[in-house]
C-alpha cells in the first residue's frame, strides 16, 4: 500500500467524522432558532476543521516521509473510521 492511500483513508475518517458529529450537533438544537440564541451564552470559539488541525498536519507529513508504517496507518485509521461509523450515529 503507499502512503497516498493512507492519505486517502485519513480524509476519509475526517470526513466522517464531521459528518457524523455535524448531524449530531444538528439533532440536539429542538427549540425554536431565536429563542435558542436568546438562551445560549454567547459564543466563545469558533468550529474549526480537524482537517487543518496542527496535529493532523503533523501526521500525514510523517506519514508521507515514511516516519509511520503505511500498512499499520492503514489498520489505524481503518479501525478508527469504523468506531465512528459504528458509535455516533
């Protein structure tokens, strides 16, 4: 396997991930818009994408200079995405 595919399955957990959790965080808002923004306290910090997170850059750089086995990355991440799949609904 080369480490393009393991790019690929990371992208692919990222993904899920933020579909999984975006649709979640949909299913909880049950009031009414306005009268859940008169309600919450104001906002604080803003979503961002785990894509851009530091941590997830410094793993596909290390994972595409060959500092991480591509076939246990692969396992990895193949494992993770299907927690996810499986746990968050």
């Amino acid at each position: 396997m080369s480490d393009q595919s393991s790019t690929q399955i990371l992208d692919e957990l990222l993904t899920t991930l933020e579909s999984r959790l975006g649709a979640r965080s949909l299913e909880t808002q049950r009031n009414d818009a306005i009268s859940a923004v008169l309600n919450d306290e104001p906002r604080r910090t803003a979503a961002v994408s785990l894509a851009d997170a530091p941590a997830v850059e410094a793993f596909r750089q290390a994972l595409t200079d060959g500092l991480i086995r591509v076939d246990t990355a692969n396992r990895l991440l193949r494992l993770i995405n299907e927690i996810v799949v499986r746990l968050i609904p």
